[in-house]
C-alpha cells in the first residue's frame, strides 16, 4: 500500500531565499546563459518544485539514469502536490537495446506518448519533465506528422465512420474487441471505444448515422459508461507510423539476413510484409527511422524558451558517452 506525502507547504520558505530570489528573477525573464547552482542533491527537488511554481515557462530536467530520473519525479511531485496548477511529466524510456528488434511495453509507450501529447497542446498549464539520458536518445516521431495524425472530436460533429477507423489504424491504434488498454479501438455497431495513450480513461464515442451523439468515458474493467463529455482529441497511439510502410519495406529487402538466426530471419520477412500493407505491429519503433526519414529528438517538441535543468552535468556526459558507445557496438554486431 502507497501513501502519497504532500510537502507542498514547505515551498513559501523558499521565497525569501537570496538566492532563490536572484534565480527567480532569472527564469522568469527568458534568455541565453547558464547559471550553476551548488545545491547539495537532496535539496534539488525542493528547489526545481519552488522553480516550477514562479515560471510560466516549460521545464525539462535531465538525469544521467532511469532511477534517478524516478526519484526525482517523485520527490518533486511530492512538494508541488497535487493541487499544483504545473503539470509534472516523466519520460521514461524503452527497455530495448539500441538497434534491438523487440516491442516496446504498452505503459512505457503511453507514458511517451502522453508527454509528447502535452508538449503539442500550447493551451494547456506549463508542465515540467524529467527525462533520463537514455530517453531522449531514443528517435521519434517528427512534431509535424504527429499534429497530421491528432484529431479533435466533438458531439454533433458529422464524420465518416469507416474512414476515421481506417485513420486510426494507420495511426497506430489495434482493432479489438474489447478495449482494455491504451492504443486500442473496438467497433459495435455504432458505438465506438478508443483509448487515447493521453487520456486515463478510456472513451466510448456513439453514432447515430455519421453524427457524433455522445462522448462518454468509460471503466475498462467493468466497461460501464462513465461521465460525459463535450470533446475529445485523438492522438497516434505509436512513434513510428506505417503509412510510408512500402518505402521501408524496399530497404529492409535490400539488408543480407544470411547471417541471422532462423527466427529472426522469419521476423523480419513478416515484418516486411505488414509494412508493405502499411500495416502497424508490436515492435515497429525498431523501424521508426526508414518510416520517417525526417525522424527526430523529443527535444524539438518543447518550446524554444524551455528552460532545461542537468541534475549532474558530469555523470549526463558521462552516461551519454557510454549509451553511444553501447550503440555503435550493437550496431557493429548487427
């Protein structure tokens, strides 16, 4: 059992801190520079939580490693609380070796998604993110395609049916019959539910003829409707989307598999297939560069004014440094 310690009141004794005070000034005024403070690393969270309260502008914390990254998304959500106007994201990142041909695992593609979701909707409150090395080296899918592949529905908007259900395939979004997690759609009749990776809740959309009747969110274990609502924005439930599938299948024919096991040879013939069709699978972000040539950083979704905070400035390079050479000798032994 986990119980959740807000210290949220402990943040108006940073205010009259000298140096709190300077820093304020500072961030709240966006430009160029760096400022180093020598904050013991208990104390860090205290200080980037009262940070997060006196700017509007976006964070983006770096740690060198994955548990450090938890332990300080944790601490600092405990002292912004949960009444806190900011939005605290982590972005976790993929259990896969570099150039490893394996699925990413749903939550961690959700929990990505999300955040990617909340960096491309400028109306919503400031966020904060924390992010391991790891995370931000992975590629992804390019701000551009991922506003193409977002789509806002309303109650009493007319839309064709079968072709939004095509839409969402070709973002990324599994057909079943019953939908339990997030990235999957089902189909009865003229009820329709989806789970967006953004949302907490699931969403069952009803039609009557082409028209949206209602929005209503719903509990995926009981698959009772739930509260209503007025609007909902549909985002591509992967990284990596197939509609350039042919192209990359072009590509992975041209690579000499005669070395590879029996196994992987079989995989990847079966994944060339499915991208032939631009048909999406589980494992298809091992392909995400070949499917968008223009492929790129988590960084180019946040604002040109986010100010970015290194936890320890050493170990990040010193992380980066090891994550790329791990890389290079995966891709050496591919």
């Amino acid at each position: 059992m986990s119980i959740s310690i807000s210290l949220a009141g402990l943040l108006p004794l940073l205010r009259d801190h000298p140096q709190f005070e300077q820093l304020r000034e500072e961030i709240r005024s966006p430009h160029e520079g760096e400022w180093h403070l020598p904050l013991l690393r208990s104390a860090r969270s205290f200080w980037l939580a009262a940070a997060a309260h006196e700017t509007q502008r976006t964070i983006l914390i770096v740690a060198a490693r994955a548990d450090r990254t938890q332990a300080l998304h944790e601490s600092i959500a405990a002292f912004l609380g949960s009444d806190s106007a900011h939005q605290l994201l982590r972005l976790p990142e993929p259990t896969t070796l570099f150039y490893e041909r394996a699925a990413w695992a749903r939550e961690i593609v959700a929990e990505r998604l999300n955040v990617l979701t909340q960096l491309s909707q400028p109306q919503t409150p400031t966020s904060s993110v924390v992010a391991s090395v790891r995370a931000l080296m992975f590629r992804t899918l390019p701000p551009r395609a991922f506003k193409l592949g977002t789509r806002i529905l309303k109650q009493g908007q007319s839309i064709n049916l079968d072709q939004l259900l095509d839409a969402w395939i070709s973002f990324g979004y599994e057909s079943t019959s019953t939908v339990l997690a997030p990235g999957e759609f089902s189909r009865r009749g003229g009820i329709v539910d989806i789970y967006p990776p953004a949302l907490n809740q699931p969403i069952r959309i009803e039609f009557f003829g082409d028209e949206i009747e209602s929005l209503r969110t719903f509990d995926p274990a009981s698959q009772r409707s739930l509260d209503p609502i007025e609007q909902i924005t549909i985002t591509p439930a992967i990284e990596a989307l197939a509609k350039h599938g042919s192209f990359a299948a072009e590509k992975i024919k041209e690579w000499d598999t005669s070395n590879l096991t029996a196994d992987l040879q079989q995989q990847f013939e079966k994944d060339r297939q499915a991208l032939i069709l631009n048909s999406s699978f589980r494992g298809i972000e091992f392909y995400l560069p070949l499917l968008h040539s223009d492929s790129t950083s988590v960084l180019d979704y946040f604002p040109n004014d986010t100010l970015v905070v290194l936890d320890d400035a050493d170990e990040i390079a010193d992380a980066w440094s090891e994550f790329e050479e791990e890389a290079l000798e995966l891709r050496h032994e591919a």
